[in-house]
C-alpha cells in the first residue's frame, strides 16, 4: 500500500499551499482530458479509472483547502485556502455538468464488474443527473454560475460567523460567583480592572450552566445570540434566494425538495412529517421538564410565570443538584483534557482492534495540533490531527474535516478533529464539563467512520460518503461509550488526587441526565423545522427573524428574546442547509444499533467488529438503508430510541 505522505509537508507558506493545491487541481484536469480522448470501447479501466481519479484529485484538494480556511493561524493561507476551495468547486461544478464525461460513463460495460462497482457507476449517474447535466446547455450554464456564486456567499457566511469574536465585560467580580474556580483563575482583570469574557464556547457555556448572575447571563445570551449580525442577514437571505435559484434550474419546487431527493428520507415533504413525528412524541415529556424547571425557580423568584431562554441551563443545574444530588462542576477534576484523550484513544483501540501512535515528526499547522496515526496488525492504515482549544480566527465550534480518502492499495485516508476543549493555556489543568466529553466522543465516532471507510476500491465511495441523514449514526452512537462506567472508570481520574471517578458519582450524572430529554428534542426540533422551512418555500416569503420567533415559541416553551439573532450564526443553515433534520433520524437508528451492544460489557469485540465491518468500512459503497437491514438483521424502528426518551 502507498502510505502517502501527511498532506501538510513541505508547506511553510501560503505560495508552497498554493503550489500543492494546484497541484491537484492539474492532475485532475489531465485525467479528465484523458478519459474525455479515450477512444473504442469504453471499460472500467480505459473510463471509470480515469473518473476516479479526478474524484481523488479534487478531494485532496477541496478538503484541504476548506481544513486550512478555518484553521489557519495566517490570514494569507486562510484567504489562499478561500480561493481554491472556490476553483475546487468551480472544477466540480464543470465536471457535474459535463455531458461527455456522463456519456461515457454510461457507455462503460459494467455487466461483468463486480457489486461495488456496479453501484458505484449507479451511483454516480444518479448524481449527475441530480447535478443537472440532462439539462440543455443554456441551463447548465446558469447552473455552473449560480454554485460558484453560492460557494463565495457560503464563505462569507462561515468567515462572519468565525471572525466576529465578541465578548462580555464584567467590572464587579462578584458577577462571577458560581463559576468553577479555575475558570476565574484564567479570568483575571485587565488593567482597566475589567473581566473580559468571549462568546467561545469555553466561556458561553460555563456562564450559561454556573453564574449566579442574571445579568450576566442575559448579557451572555445576547451576545452569543448576536453572533455575525448585522453582517449575515444579508448573506443568509442571498443563500437562501441563490440555493432557490438553483433548485428550479433543476426542476425541483423548492431547494429543500432538490437537498433531500438523494436521502434515505426521500422528499422534504416526509422530512416535515418525520420533524412533527419527533415533536409530538417529545410534547407531554418536554412538558413535565419545564413545569419541573418553573418550579426550581420559584423557590428563587417567587411567582415566576416563565423561564428566559438564558435561565434554562442554569435552573436546569440547579434542579440537577437539588433533585438528583449531582452537581456538574463535581465532575469536571476528573475530566482533565490531556487524560480524557488519551483514555479516548486507549477505548477506541481496544474496542475496535488498532493502535494509536503519536508522530511528532509530522509537519502541522499549529504548535498546539498533534498528529496521530492508525495501525491494523503493524501497518499504517490511517493519520488524524487534533486541533482542540481555540484561538484567533479559528473554527469556534467541533467538528471532523476530512483531509483525503483513503482508496485500497493507493493512499490512506487522512482527517482532522477541531474543537474547542478548555486546556492549552499555561497553568490551566484543561478541565472538560462532562458534554465536551460527549462531544470528544461524537467527532472521533465521525473520524473512525472516515478512518475505516478509506479501504473502498473507488474513491467515490470511500470515507463518509455515505446518505447525508445517515452521517451522524457512528458519532451518536460512541457517544453512548461517554457514559459507561466501566470506560470512564480507565481515564476519569481526578487531576489533582488521581483517583478514578466513583461509581456513584457516575451514577448521579446519569440519573440527571434523564432530565431535560423532552426540553432537548422539542429544541431539535425548532432547529430542524426553522432549517428546513428556510427552504421549503419561496425566498421572497422568508423572513428569517420571524420564522426564527414564531418556530421557537411553536417548539419550544421559551420564549423569542427580542433584538437576538439566532440565525446569523446558525452555521448549519449553510453547510446542512434544510436538512439539520438529520440529527434526530440519525438518533433514531443510533439507539436502534445501540440495542445490540452488552450494556454490561462495552468493550465486548465481537459486535464492535461485526458494526466496524458491516457499517463503518463500507463508507458509501451500499444504501444505508441496506447496511441497517444487514447490521440489524431489519429495517430501523423508533421501539429504541422511544425507550431512551421516556426512561
């Protein structure tokens, strides 16, 4: 196998990333020069190989130029980055729209391919016929047009969004009160005697979740809520009227039919019925937590007749301390960053049979990113980077990138995990709330599906290429590995004694987490309605701020607070665009695969290889609704993840 080299050599400028991206870019125009001049019978290696690699070509390099515009430290390499991401899409727009290339394509003999290769071939006209190239020339002109004006507009949203770091300041300490004390230890007063406070999340939440003060939640809120406003009101009414465009070109109603047409779910229209579903099976549950929250804050206020949206995280702590005897910040000593990393590498190279090696030896972007790398019986099947606490024009939420697929006996495939942790800071022992936990779990779920899904024969359907409302199945489900005792019991070790976290305590964190389901999914809810409904209908109809009030209030019990914007940072209105639905279907199918696990035995390998080989390693190579009928042994049901709802 060519191990290929870690895609970050030999770039110490903006030039050497440009002359690497370009690269790339070249490569793939050759081939697609080559497969377009093949004359004769068209077959599987003179056609469908030449394909392929143009489809590897510009993988590498869209994924790495979209990883260096929201990592990069450098203004230079983040806007070099920009400009290839929009050639990269400019190149893949030509190509889906390319009737020679689909021609031949649909010439090549594949009666005596094998299975993978006929639905990769299947596969791939289905998607470029949805791209439009059955449409005249006139229209695929348009077509080409409006997505490079799409990805530029997409940029602005997603550059908004990363660049305004706005902040909180506090001038009377007391306003503090209730937070752990290592979050004020790195909070110190400027020398105006000022406590300056980000919306990052590593400040947002624990001010949300801990501070006594009202006012400072309120203020928190606001501003966390105001994110890219004024800016990405004007970019998000462009997206929403561009993406329309697109989808009439197409010959869809709307964009949100032209989005979910490749989905397992069908149609907008069944995505709709799916959201309602969901809300109505949350309604009576997601009742009871907010009458129980009123509750909890009338003994603060008495005579409150509702809870603001800034109050919910704190009152829903609160009632976690007083009716289930657990206190968040009681478990925040045992998750120290550097031990929930290493204890996360450790259970997933146990559970699935690979081992870890750091490489410090790999060029990286960033002094704080370390690069791991990923063996099966000696040999190098795959290279990570974390990229975990924030800094300056980076990324501000989690996520996986993916950097190449891996294609069988040609290259392995490369990712990133980018979050956000607390920790990298001199001095501070990076102490995770038990969330970031979950969330550490949930993006190395998406990395080990990229990971093991880079052995396909065809690019086209390795790594996460998988149906879009299916992506979030491996992620949700290693979330469940965040709250084992057993596992957490290996890492969980408090960083000042070393002791690992009782059994009880761990106990308590999952009786509270009871509370709140109802409250939780009615939220998702709003996400996914207002997503979609973004979409659904003409642009000239859409008024975000309004939809964004009137679905919070019709989902939520919370009410809209005026002079928020929720929307302009909504990132998922960008990249998910109208299908943000796809958390909860994932959900559905996640519990359902849950349901084979021993509860009793995590770390039981059997199922864990049978799930690795039957789901993660297919990557994109069979329906995922085939893969759940064959990992289940039937198709999904919603027994499982109603069960988790109403315990």
């Amino acid at each position: 196998m060519n191990t290929s080299n870690p895609f970050f050599t030999g770039i110490a400028s903006s030039g050497d990333l440009a002359e690497k991206l370009d690269s790339h870019l070249t490569n793939a125009r050759t081939a697609m020069e080559q497969l377009l001049s093949v004359s004769g019978d068209r077959t599987v290696v003179n056609t469908l190989t030449l394909y392929d690699k143009i489809l590897t070509e510009l993988d590498a390099a869209g994924s790495q130029a979209n990883l260096m515009e929201n990592v990069h430290p450098e203004e230079q390499m983040r806007t070099t980055s920009e400009q290839f991401s929009q050639k990269v899409s400019a190149f893949g727009s030509e190509l889906s729209l390319n009737r020679g290339i689909y021609d031949a394509l649909t010439a090549v003999d594949i009666s005596g391919a094998d299975a993978t290769t006929k639905f990769f071939v299947q596969k791939t006209l289905r998607d470029f016929r949805l791209a439009g190239v059955d449409k005249d020339e006139t229209t695929r002109t348009a077509i080409k047009k409006i997505r490079e004006e799409l990805v530029l507009i997409s940029q602005e949203f997603s550059r908004n969004i990363r660049e305004d770091k706005r902040s909180v300041t506090v001038t009377d300490a007391k306003e503090l009160e209730g937070l752990p004390q290592d979050f004020i230890n790195r909070h110190t007063p400027n020398e105006k005697g000022e406590i300056i406070l980000t919306t990052d999340y590593t400040d947002a939440v624990p001010v949300l979740t801990y501070a006594k003060s009202d006012s400072l939640r309120k203020r928190m809120y606001m501003e966390f809520n105001n994110r890219a406003y004024p800016k990405n009101m004007d970019v998000l009414d462009r997206l929403i009227a561009k993406r329309h465009e697109l989808a009439l070109l197409l010959g869809f109603e709307n964009f949100a039919a032209c989005v979910t047409a490749d989905k397992m779910v069908g149609s907008e229209k069944k995505a709709s019925e799916f959201i309602e579903h969901i809300a109505a099976a949350s309604l009576e549950k997601s009742g009871v937590d907010y009458r129980q929250l009123l509750s909890r804050k009338q003994h603060d206020v008495p005579g409150a007749a509702q809870i603001d949206p800034w109050e919910a995280g704190y009152y829903s702590e609160l009632l976690k301390r007083t009716e289930f005897s657990f206190d968040a910040q009681n478990v925040r000593p045992y998750f120290q960053y550097k031990k929930v990393k290493h204890g996360i590498l450790d259970t997933m190279s146990t559970l699935f049979d690979v081992e870890f090696r750091i490489n410090t030896a790999v060029p990286v972007w960033h002094s704080s990113v370390e690069c791991f790398e990923m063996y099966e019986s000696g040999m190098l099947t795959g290279r990570f980077y974390l990229d975990m606490h924030p800094r300056e024009n980076k990324y501000n939420h989690a996520a996986q990138f993916g950097i190449c697929n891996g294609v069988a006996e040609k290259q392995i495939p490369e990712a990133a995990l980018i979050c956000n942790f607390p920790g990298g800071v001199e001095g501070d022992p990076g102490l995770m709330e038990h969330n970031d936990v979950e969330t550490f779990f949930h993006e190395f779920g998406h990395l080990l599906h990229h990971l093991f899904a880079g052995r396909q024969p065809w690019m086209g359907l390795s790594g996460i290429s998988c149906e879009w409302d299916f992506v979030e199945v491996p992620s949700q489900l290693l979330e469940e590995w965040a709250w084992d005792t057993s596992t957490l019991q290996t890492f969980a070790r408090h960083y000042q004694t070393g002791e690992p976290i009782p059994g009880e305590l761990v106990a308590q964190m999952k009786r509270a987490d009871e509370f709140g389901k109802g409250l939780f999914i009615r939220q998702q809810m709003f996400y996914a309605k207002l997503a979609l409904s973004c979409y659904d209908r003409r642009p000239d109809t859409v008024d975000t701020t309004a939809l964004s009030k009137e679905l919070r209030e019709r989902y939520t019990p919370y009410k809209y607070v005026e002079g928020t914007h929720f929307q302009t940072s909504f990132g998922h209105l960008d990249g998910y665009s109208a299908i943000y639905y796809t958390y909860m279907w994932s959900l559905v199918i996640a519990k359902d695969f849950f349901g084979l696990f021993d509860k009793k035995n995590m770390m039981q390998s059997g199922i864990a290889k049978k799930y690795r080989d039957l789901v993660l390693a297919r990557g994109g190579s069979k329906p995922a609704d085939i893969m759940v009928k064959e990992f289940l042994g039937r198709d999904f049901k919603y027994d499982a993840w109603k069960m988790w709802l109403e315990k």
